[in-house]
C-alpha cells in the first residue's frame, strides 16, 4: 500500500468510521430488518470510501454519511418498486391527539421515551417521505438543519414533514399508549 493510500485510508477510519454506529441505526429504521441494514450500511461505506476525495476535510462528515445513506436506501427503494408510495398531506390532522403533551413536545420528545418493538413497527409503516425525518430527527437526533441538508430540502418542508410524521404516529399509537400507561 503506497503512503498516499494509507494516509487516505486513516484519514477515513479517524473521520467516517466513527460513525458506524448511528449509520446503522439509521439503515434499521429505514430498512425494517438488520439483514437489509447490514446491506445498506456496507454499500454505504463502500461508497463513502470510493469517494472520499470529494469529501471536504472540515464539513458534517455525519450529514455527508447519511445523505450517502439515503441516497442509497432510495435508489434501492426505487428499483424494487419502480414507485414510492404518495401521500396525502392534508389527511395528516394538524392538532395533537395526545393533549396531555401537545405543548411540550414541539421536538419529538415523547417518541424518544417509549421507543419499543411497537414505536418501531409504527415507524416502519410510516410513508419514506415522513419516516427518513423521523428517524433522523427524533431516534438520531440530528437537527432540522442537518437533516435539510441530508435530504435535500428547505427547512420548512423538514419541519413539515416531521410534524405530520409525528402526528401520524401519535394517531397509531395512540390506543398502544394509553395501554401501556404513558398517557392517561
């Protein structure tokens, strides 16, 4: 291995590699099964690796990382249903069904407290367009402006998203919390 490569290829262990970890919590909660996640945080990496020249020295490595992620989860996405599934925005209500938290949980708080095999399933069965802001905002907790620059949208729309996303889960688990006595 010439200097050269090595120098790269530390330079990549010390700045993407620490990153594996939250890579792969992504890919589970993007792809619904650790087999696929595996899958896509390796294609990840490959790729990442493949173009670490082009990364800037400096910048969110994290955000370059998922968008990588991302880009690649969508294409496989695209390729195995020739078509994402649409959404209706103005089915998603705009209030709160849990008015016991309604105030005070502008960031998804409450999902980060009862995330279980459930939460997990629900967040599974949200529409991409709604569930890549959710993981990346309330299980990662990455910021709006991360996840803006991640997915490639104005931080409004990402706002948007994540409020009708939550709202969407707060409605299917909405039964699964009062059950479980999280709500009253």
């Amino acid at each position: 291995m010439s200097e050269d490569a090595a120098r790269r290829r530390q330079e990549f262990e010390r700045e993407a590699l620490v990153h594996l970890d939250m890579l792969y919590n992504v890919a589970l909660r993007l792809s619904g099964n650790a087999s696929d996640a595996d899958d896509l945080v390796q294609e990840t990496v490959t790729k990442a690796y493949r173009a670490w020249d082009k990364y800037e020295p400096g910048t969110n490595c994290r955000a370059w990382l998922v968008t990588i992620l991302r880009n690649t989860f969508i294409n496989q996405f695209r390729r195995e249903s020739k078509r994402p599934s649409s959404v209706e925005y103005e089915s998603v209500e705009e209030t709160s069904i849990f008015e016991s938290v309604q105030d005070r949980d502008p960031e998804g708080s409450f999902f980060r407290y009862i995330v279980d095999d459930e939460v997990t399933r629900a967040i599974q069965e949200l529409p991409e367009e709604f569930r890549i802001p959710v993981v990346l905002s309330d299980v990662e907790g990455m910021s709006y402006a991360e996840i803006a620059e991640i997915l490639e949208l104005p931080v409004g729309t990402v706002k948007s998203r994540l409020f009708r996303g939550r709202r969407r889960l707060q409605q299917r688990l909405y039964e699964y919390a009062l059950e479980m006595g999280y709500i009253r």
